[in-house]
C-alpha cells in the first residue's frame, strides 16, 4: 500500500513535485500507510491539477505554469522541425530574391519546386509556421476568464523558456511571410 | 487577500494548519499530530499539503529551512492577522449560536 501511496505523488504537477515532492515523500513514510491514505492523496493531487487549470492567484511568479509538465521545450524543438522547410525555403528566397545571392535558392529549386507546386505541399508550407506556432505557444500560455461583480475578466499568463520565444518569433514572421505569399500567388 | 479570504472561508484544513502554526513553526508530521490532538481531525496527508500550498501562496505561511525531509512551515505577520479577523469572526458566530440554542 505504501508504495501504491508513493506511486499515486506522480499524479501531481511536476512543478508541485519539485516543490513539495521531497517534503511530502517524508511525511508519507512516517504515515501508516492505508486506503484512506491513498484515496486522500489522489484527490488532493487532482484538485491541485483542476486548480492549475485557472490562472495562478500566485504573485512573484512563485509557481510555474502547468504549461512546464507539458514539455514546453521539446514541443519547442518539433515546431521548428515542422517549420524547418518553410524557414528553409524563405531565407533561401529572402538571400536570393532581396540579397541577390542565388546559388543556394537556385541549388535547392529543382528539388523544392514539385513539393512547392503540389496543393499538399504547399499547404503543409503554408500551414507549417502557424502550427509550430500553436506548438510553442500553447504550452506556456494559459488563458483566464472570470465573471467578478458583474464584468467578464481575461487574463493572458506566458511563462516561456528562451526557446519557446525564439520559436513563436521566427513562426510569426514565417506566417507573415507566408500569408503575404499566398496572397500574391492565387488573388 | 480578499479573494483568497473568500476562498478560505468555507476551508477547515487551512483554518486548522493555521491554528496549529499559531503555537510556533511545525513540520507536516506534526501539524498533524497536533491538529488530530485538539481539534479530532484527522487530515490525510494530501489534505494537509494541499492547504499548506494554499497558505503559503496566499502569503500566510512560509517555509523554513528543511532537515531530513522535513519542512517545518510558520505563520507570517499576515498569516497572523489573519488569523485573528477569523478567530474573532468565529467567536461572534459561536456567540449567537449559544444565545439561540440556549433561549
């Protein structure tokens, strides 16, 4: 029972763990072990996971998001994966077409241009910075609404890792660029 | 600290880990022990630190150093304060409860 107990700590956040994590661990082993025991911690671990689902009443930033259990970062690293061809694509096409240096564009051209010119292609091109957007954005953002004497509340909290921003910036370029692209080709 | 009072209002563990806090900085273990010894509640583990992490992010506890994992946790100045609008709240609620039953 007591390492069912033990177990049932993985419920909570990660950012709780790490705060409470070691603390708690001791005091449940000074605890006699039983099914109440077991019963109190697993719902006390999901209403602490309910709670990080509104915004923090926190101030000081004592608590990280629960944003930081959804991997931020490794979300972060496969957005730029997924925009790795648009981004590709548009710096070769900004060195050629504004730098006026063409060799990279013109090197890649033969291999890019049936994956450019394919609907697939092109919406995955397209479509690609605004998903890797959502991808290292989402995680680290948490939206709040509270209805409070009467007036609707929105709160915007982001507790980004470096990465994350670096990410969201070159995605929302990428968009802008792509968009402006999309624009100029069918209207 | 409203909000979080009108939070708090309706919450016993808070109220008891604050009163136990009150005679002087206590770890988990203990706040346990004491609180089953006068108030008969017997918290669960997860109850107690889930009011712990409340107090302590409305700024009312706060923690000391830890030995041997144990954090022993103790009451703020504003924990205090508190503590002492509820207490009295209390009183004046059991007051008018004992004028009512006993007329």
């Amino acid at each position: 029972m007591k390492r069912l107990i033990l177990l049932a700590i993985r419920i909570y956040p990660a950012w709780w763990r790490t705060r409470y994590g070691d603390e708690f661990v001791g005091l449940l082993r000074e605890e006699r072990a039983s099914l109440n025991i077991l019963l109190d911690v697993i719902t006390n671990a999901l209403k602490v996971r309910l709670r990080g689902l509104r915004p923090s009443t926190l101030s000081g930033g004592q608590r990280m998001f629960n944003g930081v259990d959804r991997h931020p970062q490794l979300l972060a690293v496969l957005a730029l994966a997924v925009m790795l061809p648009t981004t590709l694509l548009v710096t070769l096409a900004v060195l050629k077409y504004v730098v006026g240096v063409a060799g990279p564009f013109d090197a890649i051209e033969p291999a890019m241009t049936p994956i450019v010119t394919h609907p697939l292609g092109e919406t995955f091109l397209v479509l690609a910075p605004y998903a890797a957007l959502l991808l290292a954005a989402v995680p680290v953002t948490r939206l709040g609404l509270a209805w409070r004497t009467g007036r609707l509340s929105a709160t915007i909290q982001v507790a980004a890792p470096a990465l994350n921003v670096v990410v969201v910036l070159t995605s929302v370029l990428l968009a802008g660029f792509m968009l402006l692209y999309w624009v100029a080709e069918n209207l | 600290m409203a909000g979080a009072e009108g939070r708090r209002r309706g919450s016993d563990p808070s109220i008891l880990v604050l009163i136990s806090l009150a005679a002087g900085p206590r770890h988990g273990h203990a706040m346990l022990r004491d609180i089953a010894e006068f108030s008969q509640s017997h918290l669960g583990p997860g109850t107690l630190y889930g009011a712990i992490e409340r107090l302590e992010a409305d700024g009312l506890i706060e923690p000391l150093p830890s030995a041997n994992r144990r954090t022993p946790y103790r009451l703020t100045r504003a924990g205090e304060d508190y503590l002492g609008r509820r207490a009295r709240e209390l009183e004046r609620l059991v007051g008018v409860a004992l004028k009512r039953v006993t007329t």
